[in-house]
C-alpha cells in the first residue's frame, strides 16, 4: 500500500518499484484520459512535488487543488482501484 505522509507542511508519497510501474502504465495505456490524467498527478507528487502544484502547473490543463488532493486520498486508501472507481467527473445535470 502506498505511503502518504504529511511533514512540515509537505505531502509525500513513497511508492514501491511496482505501484510506480502501474502507475505509468496507467499513464501512457489507460483508455480513460482522466485516469492517465489521474496516474500522472500522482506520479508527480511521488517525485517530491505538492499536490497543490501538481493541481495548478504540473498538468495538462490546472486542475482544482481540491481535486488532486482527493485522487490523492483515494490513492492511498483505496490503491489504484479508488482512482478508476471514483471517475464520476463532477455533478450531472438533468435533461429537459
């Protein structure tokens, strides 16, 4: 299971060589854009950076900090399961 910690103000996660490996896969061969989105943001945070930064210059588009925090939280309780399970993508809106 992936460690997470947050000393001095800095989250940190530590992955082992095969949650890193499943990640990059994820990142370059998932069908799903928001879960290569998803594996690289937290890839990113695994090198050293903050989620915050992450959200707002490490990807493709800025992304809500909040939201990175989520993946973030769901990555390490619920392992790569939790970032493909929670891809809802937002409120739906009804239909006229």
């Amino acid at each position: 299971m992936p460690v997470l910690e947050k000393s001095q103000h800095r989250w940190k996660l530590d992955l082992s060589e095969p949650e890193q490996i499943t990640l990059r896969e994820g990142m370059h061969h998932h069908p799903h854009a928001d879960v290569r989105e998803r594996c690289a943001a937290l890839l990113k945070i695994a090198q050293g950076h903050s989620p915050h930064w992450v959200a707002l210059h490490g990807l493709l588009f800025a992304r809500d900090p909040d939201s990175v925090y989520q993946w973030l939280a769901w990555y390490q309780q619920e392992g790569l399961a939790g970032v493909l399970h929670h891809r809802h993508g937002g409120a739906r809106r009804g239909f006229l």
